[in-house]
C-alpha cells in the first residue's frame, strides 16, 4: 500500500494521460471482442462527438485542478476532515474509507442531486441523450456539467480531509470504473451480478441508462455499488429489455448535433417522464 501512496503522490501528468486513454482504447477493443449489442452505427464518428466533450471535460479539470490541489492541502495540513477525524488505522484501511467516502460525496451525491434539480439535469441530460451507450459515452459530459462536478469533488476532497495521493488514485479509479460500466460488453451474468455487490458493473450502470423512468433515476454509483445498495436507488433490467437514451431527448439528429447538445441546458426544462 506504500508502494501505491507514493506512486500516485508523484504520479506524472503523462501517466494520468495514459490512464485516461489506455481505457478508452482497452474497452473499445473489448467491444468488439465480447459485445452486449450489436449497435448499427458509425461507432468512430460517435467516439468522435463523445471525445469532443471528453476533451472539454480535461480543459475545465486542467484549468481548475489548483483548486482542488489547494483544497486537499488546507484539509491535510489543519487536520480537517472526516478520515483525519477518526482514530489512526492502517495504511489500506485508511485508503479504502477514503475512497468511499470521496466516491459517496464526489460521485454519487452528486450524480443523485442531478437528477433531482432541474437546471442541473439539463446539463446532465447531454449525458444520458447517448443513443448508443459505449465505454466513450463515459466521458460525455457538458462543460458547465465538469464545472460542477469538479466542485463537488472538491467539497469531497475537503470534508473527507482527503490527500492529493488518496484524491489521485480516486480519480484514476473513478475514470477506469466509468469507462467499464458505460462499455458495450457483455459480461457472463453472474459474474456481473457477483461483481455488482463491490462495484458497478456494466448490467448495473446500464439500467441507469434506460430511456424511461423509474430506471433512470437509479444506480447512481460510480466507483463502489454500495450507495445505491444502501439507500435503496439499485434496481435491475434485464439486458433485453434496455433502451438507451431519454425519452425527451430520442431525435438522432440533435443527439449528435454538438451545437445543439451544448444550447439543451439553456432551453425549455426536459424531464423523463
């Protein structure tokens, strides 16, 4: 465990680059090999408009990444938050509970309340318009959405009292974990459902993506299952029955209009009904 702390405390840009891409690229293989669908699409010009805001999310994370640096070194250096709270435990457990906690605040808080309030389900509606949900779909954010969510991950950062170690290695997990539950693979079942207890997987995430409620509202974990397993957001659809998308947002032609995805959060309210 002190091999992994000292790596991510110094983990290179290029590294967190590699990370970034080597799973998109992994995934994207996968899809081809093991595939849950058989999507009649351009599935390069689709990897296309989702790494479009893939790279927008990267632009908003860069220029604010001294925020969140500034904010994890005020919690550590006062001693200020939760894992800094509790009586001293070792190394892994001190990890782990910092990784729940940084996944519970910064990924399914967060993911929840989007889905709760209007202005901010428009900018996640961008998200959840992907007709064709594959592993690039996870990157697929509006840039005023990686706007917000980077300010959630910061209020984690600080009252989980999280270090830049422990907030890189999050982060590493959060991007990895979203590009496999998103990808287009067809997992065993019970290997799926196995996993899902720890993780979510890619049955579980899927659901999220189904076009109708109540399943939209649902699994909003990212990295760990137990959140919604705890306050009972899990719910489960059978592979057969998915349909990806939202039921306001199904035109084609406007899901891959970049322009008109960037406009959706400024117009009338949309609402899964």
């Amino acid at each position: 465990m002190e091999n992994i702390r000292d790596y991510f405390a110094a983990i290179p840009s290029l590294h967190r680059s590699i990370i970034l891409v080597g799973g998109i690229g992994f995934f994207w293989m996968l899809e081809y090999i093991i595939p849950l669908f058989q999507h009649r699409y351009h599935k390069v010009k689709h990897a296309g408009f989702n790494l479009f805001f893939t790279l927008t999310t990267i632009i908003v994370n860069f220029s604010l990444a001294f925020v969140l640096l500034k904010a994890s070194d005020w919690a550590v250096q006062n001693q200020f938050g939760i894992i800094n709270w509790l009586p001293e435990m070792p190394l892994w457990v001190y990890g782990l509970v910092g990784l729940l906690l940084l996944d519970l605040i910064g990924a399914y808080f967060v993911h929840w309340l989007e889905h709760q309030v209007k202005w901010m389900w428009m900018f996640h509606l961008i998200h959840h318009s992907d007709l064709h949900v594959d592993t690039t779909t996870a990157n697929r954010h509006h840039p005023g959405e990686s706007v917000f969510r980077l300010v959630f991950t910061v209020v984690a950062v600080v009252l989980t009292g999280a270090p830049m170690w422990l907030v890189f290695l999050y982060q590493s997990l959060s991007v990895v974990l979203s590009q496999f539950n998103h990808a287009n693979i067809r997992l065993p079942e019970k290997l799926d459902k196995v996993l899902s207890y720890i993780i979510v997987t890619p049955d579980m995430h899927h659901t999220h993506h189904h076009y109708v409620l109540p399943y939209t509202d649902s699994n909003y974990g990212n990295i760990f299952s137990i959140w919604d397993r705890l306050f009972g957001t899990f719910s489960y659809l059978k592979r057969e029955e998915l349909v990806y998308g939202v039921d306001t947002c199904m035109d084609p032609e406007e899901n891959q209009h970049i322009g008109a995805m960037l406009k959706i959060p400024f117009g009338f309210y949309r609402r899964s009904s």
